[in-house]
C-alpha cells in the first residue's frame, strides 16, 4: 500500500465520515483505494451496518470495502453484501486476501536479515568455520554457546521462509507445532504466541538480529 492512514475522515456527497482504516494501492493502475470498518465486537455485525458502510463506499467512489468482525455476522448481513463492492471478513479471512502479495512484497524483502544467523548455526558451513578455527579457544567456546542457543532459531526460520512460498503457515506456531517448545526451550515466546504474520516476521528479525549481533561480536566483525 502507498497510503494507509488510521481513523481517516472522508468526505462524501453526503457528508464527513470516519473510516477505521482507509488505503490507497498505487502499485495498481489506476490507483485502488479500500475503505476498512473493524468491528471488535462481542456480537456478530447486524446488516444495518452492511448497509450503512455500502453507502459510504459507494458514495465515496471506493474500489473496494472491507468489514472486518471478530466475531461474525448476523442474518441477511452476506445478503445486504451481494453485488457490491463490500466483503465481510474475519481476521483470517482479511490476511488470506493479501497474503501472496504480502510475502512477495514485503514478507521476503524483510526476511533478508535472518540468513547471517542461519549460516551462523548451521552445522557446515566451511566459510565460517575456517574463520571460527582462526579465533582463540575461549572465542570458540562463546561460539559454541552461541550455537546452542540460537539454533533451533536458525532452522525455525528456515523452515517458516518455506512455509510463506507454499502459503501453508498456520498461526499461532505453539498451537500449530506443538513440540517447538520442548525441542528447544530457548525458542522465545513472542515467536511462538504470535497470532498474524506481520507480527511473526517483526518478531523473528528482531531475535535474529540480536544473535547475528553476538555473532559478530565475537568474530569482531560480520564473518
């Protein structure tokens, strides 16, 4: 998205209207614009507000609508959708819509940090340990330590890189791959509990970049 703007006023023929998310893609031609209502609410959305926020759209000349529940939708609510440019959503319904895109555009961009520390752990890789054999015994002991507690790291990532191209990640990971944590302990939660994937990739390039760090350090430089 070239534009995303939170809690937007719009103005429409009918008047100003606020908008929980409004966003334009300029990667399209003409530019699509997407106005999105998220209702985090206890009960299922009625149609009354299906066919308050399609007029919104449609006034507003908006590509597309989005109404985003945590919980549902009442009855006639997909009926008061039909043939309009407004869809009804869940949350996992909302990421499924976007997410070739989103792992094409920014998931693998931004996964590009993470491989210093898989060729950090893996277990052979001749470029590193001819540099790790130049270093003292107490450099390599760190090293070692190093190793065994960003490993399980390493090969995790590995593995979600995978998971996106296939589009077949199920979050959360604690829930979806039950024994991580008993592998290896040291797999932080943040990583496991993580509930959307943009959460998932922050979370994982920030404890990636903390261990290419102690990496590094430990190699004086990026080896």
């Amino acid at each position: 998205m070239a534009l995303l703007k939170i809690d937007k006023k719009i103005t429409t023929v009918r008047g100003t209207v606020n908008i929980d998310v409004y966003a334009e893609d300029s990667s399209s031609q003409p530019t699509t614009t997407y106005l999105c209502e998220c209702k985090y609410w206890k009960s299922n959305v009625p149609k009354t507000v299906v066919h308050g926020f399609r007029t919104v759209v449609q006034d507003y000349g908006a590509n597309w609508g989005f109404i985003i529940s945590s919980k549902g939708y009442q009855s006639g609510a997909y009926e008061a959708a039909q043939n309009t440019p407004v869809l009804l959503l869940t949350w996992d319904g909302f990421q499924k819509l976007f997410v070739d895109r989103w792992i094409q555009n920014y998931m693998l961009s931004r996964f590009g940090v993470v491989y210093p520390l898989v060729e950090y752990t893996e277990p052979f890789n001749s470029r590193i340990l001819r540099k790790e054999m130049r270093l003292d015994k107490e450099k390599q002991q760190q090293l070692k330590q190093l190793r065994e507690k960003y490993g399980s790291l390493g090969l995790l990532l590995l593995y979600l890189v995978s998971e996106f191209r296939k589009n077949s990640l199920d979050l959360p990971l604690r829930k979806n791959i039950s024994n991580l944590k008993a592998i290896d302990p040291n797999l932080p939660d943040d990583l496991l509990d993580a509930t959307c994937l943009s959460d998932l990739v922050d979370v994982c390039c920030r404890h990636a970049k903390e261990g290419i760090t102690a990496f590094d350090q430990v190699f004086g430089e990026r080896a």
